[in-house]
C-alpha cells in the first residue's frame, strides 16, 4: 500500500467521533507512548535549503527546502515539550476529513521530547538514523518512533516531503501544500518519489556529517554509523537512498511498496523488510518484494505482524486506540508500536552497533503476531 492509505484511514478513525464531543474543549489531546530506553530525549527543528537544484515537484521553485526534526539523547527531561505539529500543518491533514474536530487537534497531541535541549553524547559516539514518511503524510506521523530510538541513544533525523505531504510550515510563515496530489500515480511518479527521498536524504547527511554542519550536536554523530528506516513510501525510499549513498548502511521498509529496481549487481548491506498482514494466511506474496528478494545480497529478514493494517505502523495506529475507534486492526496501535520499536531498535543495532540480536534470529514467545517470512 502506498502512504496516502494512512491519510485516508487517519480520516476514517477521526471521522467515528461525534461532532459534539470533537467540538468541544473536553476532547482529550491525541498523546505519543513514553519512549523505552534510558535516555532523555531532546528535539529540534531545522530547515534546510539546498540551492544546488531546483525543487523536483514545482520547477518554478529554484532551490529544494526541507523541514527536519531531530531527535537525540538529551542532559534534561525539563522543558517545553516539542511540538508535533503545527495548527496549520494540523488543519491540512484534517482539512475535507468531514471529522467536524477542530482544524488544530492534532497540533495538541502531547510528546515525549524536549524542545532545543542540550544534546549529550561523546564524540562521534551516536548512530544516526533518518526516517521517512509514507507519501502524503506529515514527518510527525513518525515521530513515536523517533522519541523511542534516541532514548535508546540514537540521533534521529525525521525527514519532511515538501509538496509531497499534506502540508508543512516553515519558520519564515510560509506554507507549502501537496503539489503532487493530483498528479498520476503510477509507476514513473512512484520511481520519482523514491529517488527524490534519496536526493534528499543525501543532502540531509551533508548537513548534518560534512565540513560545516548545521546542528550544534552534529560532533556527536559518527559518520560511519549512518541507517535508514521509514514507513510505505518512506520505507521503499529506503533502497533507492542506499543505492545512491554507500553512507546508509543499513535499511528497513515498514510496508512499502518499492518501485525502484535494484541493479543486477545487487545491494550487499542489511535490509528488513516489515509487512501488515494480507490475508487469513501468514507470509503471503508481496510482489514487488519477491522482485527485490533475489537481489538483496547481504543479509536480509521478512517479518509480517499478525492483525495489522497499513497504518498500523504509524501515530494513526496509536490514536486509533485512544478513541477506541477501529481501523480494521485486530493488533492494537499500542501493540503494533511496541513491536515496531523493539524489531527497529534490534535491526539497527545490529547492524550500527554489531551487536548481535537473538530477536532477528527466530520467532520470539514476547511477540508471538511476529512471522519470520524469510
């Protein structure tokens, strides 16, 4: 399934409130799972432009801007806590919804992280991980996730789509909409969104890891140590960047269809694959993934997560929960997210950090939804 499925199963859950209760002050405000590891976690935004290239989507826009949350361990868990959202970026992934909640609810939802904490780390001592959303959606869909692997001592670096997703505000108060909406998607668009990620993502690093980086906590990161992970579109996106970067060592796609074709030399470095469940039958074929499988030369997992659907993976799985409201998951949100985190956490690392992981070896009695397809 592609990204925009989340959007629109985003809309379904909210939908089932009652217009009187969204309506009211009473609603309570959508909130993120604390994170599992022992470290505090700080967040910061940074806009990016890359002048070098004009943007993919709107050819009369001649540079590339972007929006980047950062996620890392932090000296503090006092502080004004990150927004993960603004009312404007809210207000578009709501807008034509029919929910009848207010246009700002998500912009309310309570996270884990600190806004513009002192980062702590030695030297080049943390792995970064970049994620990246399914197509049409907000980086703040991924930001759980995020919160989880830098409390586990990763720089996260969560990627926003400009003109891909529903909307994204900038600090000078402009704000860019989806451009590529009601273009065709087929598979040439799906090919364009995986190698612009991948453009991006390059560009990203060499903020981030190059001769005059950005972030203040830039010094903590080692270069060496560089994954990728991301959800539908974001997940495929994930090969393509691989391709293109030899600094991603590592990457997971958490059920997205891929389009980009692995060349007939193959990909060597570590890949998992994460899929919702299709059918009464555990492991059923994904198409576009048998077509990668042979390619994959290094090592490689196939999991499946028993009573999930696309959006499961992401916050909407999550606020699904906390309205008691269904969006044909038997798996909880909460559930799915716990299973999500500990399977990331263990693939990166093992594959950053060396350490091996029994978690991806077998099926575990802790988390018996996991299949091991392949």
């Amino acid at each position: 399934m592609r990204g925009s499925a989340v959007l629109a199963a985003l809309a379904m859950v909210l939908s089932t409130t009652s217009v009187a209760s969204a309506a009211t002050d009473t609603t309570p405000a959508p909130y993120l799972p604390r994170p599992t590891g022992s470290a505090a976690v700080g967040s910061t935004a940074l806009y990016l432009k890359d002048t070098s290239r004009p943007d993919p989507w709107v050819a009369s826009v001649p540079y590339r801007e972007l929006m980047v949350s950062l996620y890392y361990p932090s000296a503090s868990t006092r502080g004004p806590k990150a927004q993960y959202m603004t009312p404007e970026e809210s207000a578009a992934l709501l807008d034509g919804s029919g929910t009848g909640l207010p246009p700002e609810t998500l912009a309310r939802t309570r996270t884990n992280s600190v806004q513009n904490a002192r980062p702590v780390g030695r030297r080049h001592s943390l792995p970064l991980v970049v994620l990246s959303p399914g197509y049409s959606n907000p980086r703040g869909t991924l930001t759980a996730l995020a919160e989880d692997l830098a409390s586990h001592g990763y720089v996260v670096a969560l990627v926003g789509d400009t003109y891909e997703d529903s909307g994204t505000s900038f600090p000078d108060g402009h704000f860019t909409r989806c451009a590529t909406c009601d273009l065709t998607h087929d598979d040439a668009f799906w090919a364009k969104v995986g190698s612009t990620r991948a453009t991006d993502v390059s560009f990203v690093l060499d903020q981030l890891t190059g001769r005059r980086p950005v972030w203040r906590g830039s010094d903590l990161i080692d270069p060496s140590r560089i994954g990728m992970a991301g959800h539908s579109a974001g997940g495929a996106s994930a090969i393509p960047a691989m391709m293109a970067d030899p600094r991603i060592r590592a990457g997971a796609n958490l059920d997205g269809v891929t389009t980009n074709p692995i060349p007939a030399s193959g990909l060597s470095r570590p890949v998992l694959f994460v899929s919702h469940a299709r059918g009464g039958s555990a492991c059923l074929p994904v198409p576009s993934w048998d077509k990668d499988w042979p390619q994959l030369t290094g090592w490689k997992r196939w999991l499946e997560v028993a009573g999930t659907v696309h959006a499961s993976f992401t916050n909407v799985g999550l606020f699904a929960d906390q309205y008691n409201l269904e969006i044909g998951a038997t798996t909880t949100g909460t559930r799915t997210q716990s299973i999500t985190r500990a399977y990331l956490e263990a693939f990166f690392n093992q594959t950053l950090r060396g350490h091996q992981q029994p978690l991806l070896t077998k099926p575990s009695a802790h988390y018996p939804e996991v299949s091991f397809c392949h």
